[in-house]
C-alpha cells in the first residue's frame, strides 16, 4: 500500500511555525501582519474561500481586513481600493479572490497590486523572480507541493519528475521549483503525445490537469511520489457527489507515496498563504529584498569537467 502524505498534518506544522514567527515578531515589538482579502460579488465557492482564509488567519495570529464589494463594480474603482491597500503600511499583503466579474480585467488586476504585497505569487516580477531564482514570493500551490513532495523524498537531484499540466498558476511556477531543487523537469500538456510512457518512467508525477482520473495505475512505476493536484466533483453510482482527482487513487497503491483527494495539496495552499504574508510583512517591515545577481551562474559550466573549457 502508498504512504499517504497528509497535506492537513503538514499543513498544521507549518502553521505552527507561522504562528511562532508572528509571535517572536509581537515580542520583538512589531505589529501583526496585516492581510488585506477582496471580494468582488457573491461568487458562493468564492465567500467560503474568503471565510476559510478569515478564519485561518485569526488562527495563527495574521490581522485580516476584508474587503467585499459588489458585484457591478467596476476596474477603476477595484485598481483605486488596492492602490490604497499598496500604500497602506499596516497592509502587508493582498489578496484578491478570484474568479473576478466578466468587467473586469483580472490580469491587469493582479498587476496592480504591489509585488511586495502579493501574497499569491501571481504578479509579473513576482514570476520573473522565480524564474530567476532570486526570491520573491512563490505561488501558495506550488510551494505546498514542494512541502508535500519533501516530506517523503527531501533530496530531489537528479529525480525524473513529470508535470502533467502547464498553467501559470500550478504547471510552470511548480517546474521552476523543482528545477532549483536538482530534479530533471518534463512538463506535459493536453497536446502531449505518449504521455503514459512519459509517466512511466518518472520518480514524481505532478498532476495539475483538471481531468479527473487521467493517471492510471498502469502509467505509475513502483515506488514513486504522486502528488494529485486535481479536484472534480462527480455523482456516483449511489447519486451522491464525491470529489476526485487527476489520479486513479485506487489503481496507485504500488507507489511510493500519493496525495489523498481531498486531504492532499488543498489544506498546504491556505497555510502557504499565510506563510507568505508573514513573508513579506518582515521583509516590508526589515527594508530587506531578496534580489540577487540575477544571472549569477551563467554561463554555466557545470557539465565540463574542470579546467575544461565550453565550445562558443
């Protein structure tokens, strides 16, 4: 039988460790982190998600400031709310609940607000810090799955991991995360061909498709790490609803380890959030920026052998 790896138990520890951080700060005479949260309309998956994080943040100890707005709003007047929340240093981080009503345009949204305080990860300079490996804030997740993915194989060098999916909020930022930890990156997509035979061969498998039941037992070698990211509500044979994955749950028991649906990478995403707003509150508090050389190792030689030099 697979180890099951128990996104809610890690996510606990982590919280753990965040309340801890935000305590040490109180007593280092800082004030709490501030998350500002935004609703737009009355989405109802998207007024539990608010509630959850709410709820989540007095938990360990993050002051929330909620924000909901009417559905009809419009860009300006959203783009003037988080201008206001940028400046605000009480605010450490914001948070703008997606999906976003049909009028507004949730790209240049999410631009708008502040890299320093975008707590999701999702802002350009935010992507481009990961792609270059110089700090940032990482996608809430990606870094879960990285969390989950270690807790059962903390040494990632050299391992064949396969993503199944491509977006920009999970398949891109997950492979930028496992290429800084030494693994050897495929990123697969809905136009990828043999993409069983691809899985076979992998050590870890992502899967970030949205397409419930894709990886099948038979795609999955022994003794590997499956991480399901996937989440679809189905009826069943009885007419009640269950949630299921990307990956045939039952058909992987010969893996290593696999993600429970749900109970996997859902529980990490919430407490990497506040993991990141505890984040950039110290480093808004500190006056510190992780930027580096942002092209340090190149040209990289790596592959020579030393005192060897690269054909140009």
């Amino acid at each position: 039988m697979a180890e099951i790896i128990d996104g809610r138990a890690i996510a606990r520890q982590l919280d753990e460790r965040t309340k801890a951080e935000i305590d040490a700060m109180l007593a280092a005479g800082c004030p709490a982190p501030g998350l500002a949260v935004v609703l737009v309309g009355d989405d109802g998956a998207s007024q539990v998600y608010v509630r959850r994080k709410i709820k989540a943040c007095k938990k360990v100890g993050i002051r929330s400031i909620e924000h909901r707005l009417p559905g009809d709003t419009s860009q300006a007047d959203l783009c003037a709310l988080i201008s206001r929340l940028n400046k605000d240093d009480s605010v450490h981080g914001i948070l703008v609940q997606v999906p976003l009503p049909e009028q507004i345009d949730t790209r240049g949204v999410l631009r708008s607000i502040s890299p320093d305080k975008d707590v999701d990860g999702f802002h350009p300079v935010n992507v481009g810090r990961l792609t270059t490996g110089v700090g940032g804030i990482v996608p809430c997740t990606p870094l879960g799955i990285m969390m989950l993915i270690e807790s059962v194989l903390p040494d990632l060098k050299g391992k064949d991991v396969v993503v199944i999916g491509k977006s920009n909020i999970v398949g891109k930022p997950v492979a930028n995360l496992l290429l800084d930890a030494e693994a050897t990156v495929t990123v697969t997509h809905i136009y990828t061909e043999n993409l069983p035979d691809i899985c076979r061969k992998a050590d870890v498998i992502v899967a970030a498709a949205g397409a419930p039941e894709l990886v099948r037992g038979w795609w999955v070698k022994p003794g590997a790490v499956l991480i399901d990211v996937g989440i679809t509500r189905r009826t069943g044979a009885d007419g009640k609803e269950k949630l299921v994955g990307d990956i045939a749950f039952a058909e992987v028991q010969h893996a290593k380890a696999v993600t429970p649906v749900p109970g996997g990478v859902g529980p990490m995403t919430i407490a990497c959030l506040l993991s990141n707003t505890v984040k950039a509150a110290r480093l808004l508090l500190g006056g510190a920026r992780e930027d580096g050389d942002d092209y340090a190792d190149a040209p990289d030689r790596s592959m020579y052998a030393k005192g060897q030099t690269a054909e140009v």
